[in-house]
C-alpha cells in the first residue's frame, strides 16, 4: 500500500508485551498497521520523511534505521546515543544528527555522509531552505546557545545570547521561529525566539511550570505542549496551546499521564496525545482532540504501553525538488522542479540554472579543474577559486568566480568530478564530468549527484 495519500499515525507499542516496535494507524479507516519486527526500544521515536515515504528511528542497540513504508524494507546507517534528534532535509533525501561532537549528513540513497566539526553540538535541524543547519551547542562561557551554519560547514552565526541550558530545540515549519525549554526537568519553561529580530518570548505555561513535548502546528502559528498539574492528588497533563509569542493559552484536554509527548495532524486542526498512566507507568492509550471542536476527545488507539507518536506531516510543504537523470551521462541529481528544460543538458529558472557536459581528458583532477576555471575567455572573471572535493567518492573540484566575472555570465560556478569508470559517449571517451550552475545552487546540486552505471 502507498501510504504518500493517507494520512497516518506512528507510534511506538510493545501492543502484545514483548519487544517495542513502531505501528501505523491510520485515522480514516481505524485501522492498525505492525510495521517493525523487533527493531524498536521504549525510547525509540519515529520521524517522518518531508515526502512520507520513509521514517527514521533509533532502535535495538542504539542503531539508527531508514524504514521505507512502500517496500517495507529497511537500512541500518549508524550506531548513536539514544534520544538524539533525527532531522529530515527538507528534500528527504538526507537525514541529520549529532554523534561525537560532528553534525553528520548523511545521504539514504547514495549511503554516503559528511560531517561538521562542532563539539557539544545537539537538536541538529535543517532549515526549510534546505542550504543551512539549525543546532545548539555551548559558547565559550559553557552556555547554550542556538546556531545557525550552512550545510557545507561555513557561515556559522550565533543567534542566541542566553545565560543557562535549554533544551527540546525546535525550529518552526517557517523557518521563521525558534522554541526551546529551560533550565531543566524539574522547571521546564518554553520560550520562543523570532530569528529575523533576536526578539524572544516566553509562554506562561502550566501551573506547575513543568512544560514537555512542545511541538509547532503545521503553519508555525501555535506551540501545542504537555503541562504538568497536580489534582485531587494525582499528576495529570494539561493539554494546551499558545501562540508563537505568547498571550492566547487555551487548554484542550486532559490526559492522565504525568507528561505526555503530543503531534499536530497535517490540517493542523487536530491533536494526537497520550493518555491512560496508571500509578505513574507509561501510556495505554491515544487520543485525538479536534481543537474546532474541543468537547469531543476521542480514544483511537488502546495498547499496553505506547513510548511515542507522530502524525504525518503536510507533504504539500515537501520542498519542491525534482530528479534530474541523464542516461547518456550516467549521471542523476536533484534541482529546483520550478526551473523548466532549455535543452536536454541545461535548465534554467528565475533564480539560477545548470547545464552539464562530459569532459575528455587525460589530465590529472587539478589540471583539469586548472584548465576550466582559467580558460582564455575568462567565464569566472580573472581569479576564480578552486576548491578541491571528493563527490560520491571520487575526486572533485569546486570552481567558484571572482568579483569581475562578466555579468553576463549568471554568476556562473563550476563542479568538475572524475568519473568512476570512463563513459563513451558517441565513441569518444570522457573522463570527466562538468556540472555549471549559478553558485547559489551548485553546493546544493553537487551534493545529490548520483552516477549510474546500470543502463
């Protein structure tokens, strides 16, 4: 079944006592899907792909799986500390997370990775761009504070001047916003920071001043979150909301856990929430409270013990990428699907182009890059940059232009990459492949390229 139309719920169950696992359960028709075979742990917290098409989570042995829900199969990628954030690019082709003090992007398809040397460094996210990276880390006083970087590793930018810890970092769908809690467990406040002024806000919350869970509603307007309260002696969790600057709190529900992790619907309309502790132990039950018509919670899901959940998201937010393949080059990347077609070999749109060839050349890599950046016209002005790279494992170079570069040239860039096997082409034999794009987009492009040898 292609569950890309259907709107579902994950969660995490051991439904039957034994080993956790991750379910689906899919609100239109009730019914319940077992997905994992004894791959889950209690902590183990599913995250949708942008596209829906695959989730990730950290399992068994702490190992983080790629589980692809259309052909039920799935890859194990990397050993981490449980709990560690997963993040999706917005292009659901890499994911990314923090493992001894690197923020590693790691690509599912090509299973190829790259890492950012930041020590400290947790809740690393992707930006909706797609071009940066959202994390906290310490400042050289020991205070957390949130960072933003490009994905290549430069242009780190402070955002924050805090004083103490924060955690459950989580950027909105907009990219326009920031929440976190602090100090602690025991008091846990959720502030929201706005990262165009530095302007930040902190939620009244519950009457306890123990808020968990804080999560963003699909349009970046409310924070819905578990508040902790206390009555006829015994700990329930308020469910509320606010909004992103605070001053609008409202309480939906009430579950009886001590805190409860919640999840929006992709309407944002709805709320999923856990329910059904008992002296304390964990979750047996999942509700749904529609925020339009707040007299009504339903009971959807009833289990021994439920550790996590998540609704799908908006795939109409999916940032809107196409697969560029060329048979005759043996190549594949992913580009902006709102350029259009020139040629077979160039796209252009309003905001930047590409266009590739193959190069014949006998030359060693640096050559090669020497050649094309210095060519006697002059395309990348009189003093490009080169800059040497390895793509999909092989050598590679990036050639960036000089302020002179001739207008005309659309801020033209280069990536030349060595072929892992020559490609013939018309019965010549090429070496080399050259992708030109504006240097905007070429980072970006470069980085899905995929050569494929099969056809």
């Amino acid at each position: 079944m292609n569950f890309v139309y259907h709107e579902a719920i994950l969660f995490t169950s051991n439904v039957w006592g034994g080993s956790y696992d991750i379910w689906l359960y899919q609100p239109l028709t009730g019914q319940t899907i077992k997905l994992t075979q004894d791959l889950g742990e209690a902590f183990t917290i599913p995250y949708w792909s942008p596209d829906v098409r695959n989730i990730a989570f950290i399992g068994k042995k702490n190992i983080v799986y790629v589980f692809n829900l259309n052909s039920r199969t799935w890859a194990q990628i990397d050993q981490i500390d449980p709990y560690t954030l997963l993040s999706w690019s917005p292009d659901s082709l890499y994911l990314s997370y923090v493992k001894n003090g690197r923020i590693v992007i790691y690509n599912i398809n090509s299973h190829a990775s790259g890492s950012i040397v930041q020590q400290g460094a947790t809740d690393v996210q992707w930006f909706p761009s797609g071009e940066a990276l959202l994390f906290a880390a310490p400042d050289e006083a020991g205070n957390t504070q949130l960072y933003k970087i490009n994905r290549d590793g430069i242009n780190k930018q402070q955002l924050t001047q805090n004083n103490g810890p924060l955690h459950n970092v989580r950027i909105s769908p907009n990219g326009e916003f920031v929440l976190y809690t602090s100090p602690g467990a025991s008091i846990s406040l959720i502030t929201t920071v706005n990262m165009t002024t530095g302007a930040s806000y902190q939620l009244n919350g519950g009457p306890q001043a123990k808020n968990y869970f804080p999560e963003w509603s699909p349009d970046s307007s409310l924070i819905a979150y578990s508040a902790t309260d206390f009555v006829d002696n015994q700990y329930v969790s308020l469910i509320q909301t606010d909004s992103r600057v605070g001053g609008q709190q409202k309480t939906w529900a009430v579950s009886t856990c001590f805190s409860t992790p919640l999840s929006w619907s992709p309407d944002g309309n709805r709320i999923a929430y856990l329910s059904g502790c008992n002296n304390q132990e964990q979750a047996t039950e999942m509700w749904s409270i529609d925020i339009r018509n707040p007299n009504n919670p339903i009971k959807i899901v009833e289990a021994r013990w439920i550790t996590a959940l998540r609704w799908s998201p908006r795939v109409h937010d999916v940032h809107p990428y196409g697969l560029y393949f060329n048979q005759v080059y043996k190549i594949s990347f992913y580009y902006p699907r709102s350029w259009h077609k020139v040629t077979e070999e160039r796209f252009e749109g309003a905001d930047g182009f590409f266009q590739i060839s193959p190069i014949s050349s006998e030359e060693e890599i640096h050559e090669v890059c020497r050649a094309e950046a210095f060519h006697m016209l002059k395309p990348y002005g009189a003093n490009p940059r080169i800059f040497p790279a390895v793509i999909q494992a092989q050598e590679a170079c990036f050639i960036f232009p000089s302020e002179d570069q001739p207008v005309e040239m659309r801020n033209q860039a280069a990536l030349i990459v060595k072929y892992p096997a020559p490609v013939v082409i018309q019965g010549i034999t090429y070496s080399y492949f050259i992708l030109w794009a504006d240097q905007n987009h070429l980072i970006s492009l470069g980085k899905t390229l995929t050569f494929n040898y099969q056809s």
